[in-house]
C-alpha cells in the first residue's frame, strides 16, 4: 500500500502543478536508499535527502528531536535550491484533494507578508505544512506520533509571532477505520473532490481488501 500512495501523492502534486509553478520532491532516508525509489513515483518527481544530518547548513537545534529533523532538513534544502516556499506533505493521504496543494502554493506566494500555511489532519496531526523561510520554531519541541503534533506545531508559530493560515481538515490512512473510509470514500459525496488515487484503488482491488476488511468485523 505504501508504493501506491506514494504514487498517488506524487501523482497529485504534478497534478497541481498543471497550472501552478509547483515541483514534486521526495524527501528520504537514509544516504544511499534512492534507488529503492525506482518505477514508484510520477515522472518529474526528484529525490532529496533530508535525513536531519546529512548535508546541512546549520547546527540541528537541540529542541528539534525525530520526524522533526527531517522535516526541517526538508524544507531547508528546498528553499536552498532556490524555491520561494516550501511546503513538506505527509505519505499517507493519497485522495487529499488536490484543490487542498494549490490552496497552499496560492497562500504562500500571494501574501507578502512571511507566515505558514497548515492542513491539519484529523488525528491532530498535519497532513501539509508550509513556509517561505524554515522556521525552527515550526519543528521543535514537538510531541512526533500524537494528536497534539498540530497544536504543538500552531503554539510554535504563535512563540515567534507567525500567522498561520489553516486549510481544511482531512484524514490520514494509519489504522483500519481510516482503511475502511478509503475504501468507501468514492461512495460518499463530498464538499471537496478527493483526488482519484487510481494506484491505491488499483492496489486495494489487488488485494481484496474490502473483503477481507469486512470479514474480520
């Protein structure tokens, strides 16, 4: 399941960027792992390390612990190939509308003034964040795998004084009931059409899954 979302996330992306100037990135880790990449992401998708160590430009600050050293070597590279904004995304919501990316990119890059831009996911974590200048105070201090990862990451942002403009809400895919809506997801009507992700229906297809989800209630 993994490989097809990540398929249907870079999919996504070069969606989004049909008619905006938006790049897809894959951030990984560790060094020497790119290859495992082949054949699984849309064309024009590029690789960037951002393994928190490897690389940088800076000193890690000793607040910035985990995931969050990724993250923040992530948007740190981006902006250092000379990008105007950054906006680092999750791997695991692959029918995020895709409306939800150009939302972001139109926010970052049509206000003058320097903020943040957060789609929170429904678990209390966040599905995007974004930032025309990597903020530390974005990734630190932050309680990585819980549901105040996006309040702890809003409180950061408030510390040092940064707007930070909200998305809607979405839902990521890390336990069965998240399963079972991406299965009946296409069903349902929604406010904000969720992208296809035809490799993760493919794969869903493949592996019986609604089936076997069904069977174990």
């Amino acid at each position: 399941m993994s490989a097809a979302f990540l398929r249907d996330i870079t999919e996504n992306i070069r969606e989004a960027g049909r008619d905006m100037a938006i790049d897809g990135l894959i951030s990984y880790a560790p060094h020497g792992t790119a290859e495992l990449f082949d054949g699984l992401l849309a064309d024009g998708t590029a690789l960037l390390l951002a393994d928190g160590k490897t690389g940088l430009t800076r000193e890690m600050p000793a607040s910035v612990q985990g995931l969050g050293r990724s993250l923040l070597h992530a948007v740190d590279g981006l902006l250092a190939l000379g990008y105007a904004a950054a906006i680092v995304l999750n791997s695991d919501s692959p029918t995020l509308p895709t409306e939800f990316l150009r939302q972001a990119v139109r926010s970052l890059l049509g206000e003058e003034q320097d903020h943040a831009v957060i789609g929170p996911a429904e678990d209390g974590g966040y599905y995007l964040l974004g930032m025309r200048r990597p903020h530390v105070a974005l990734f630190g201090d932050i309680a990585w795998s819980t549901g105040t990862v996006a309040d702890d990451t809003r409180a950061g942002a408030r510390k040092i004084g940064l707007p930070m403009v909200e998305l809607m809400p979405w839902y990521d895919v890390d336990d069965r009931a998240a399963l079972l809506r991406l299965l009946d997801e296409r069903d349902r009507p929604a406010l904000h059409a969720p992208f296809a992700a035809p490799a993760t229906v493919a794969c869903m297809a493949r592996l019986d899954l609604r089936r076997r989800l069904r069977a174990d209630e």
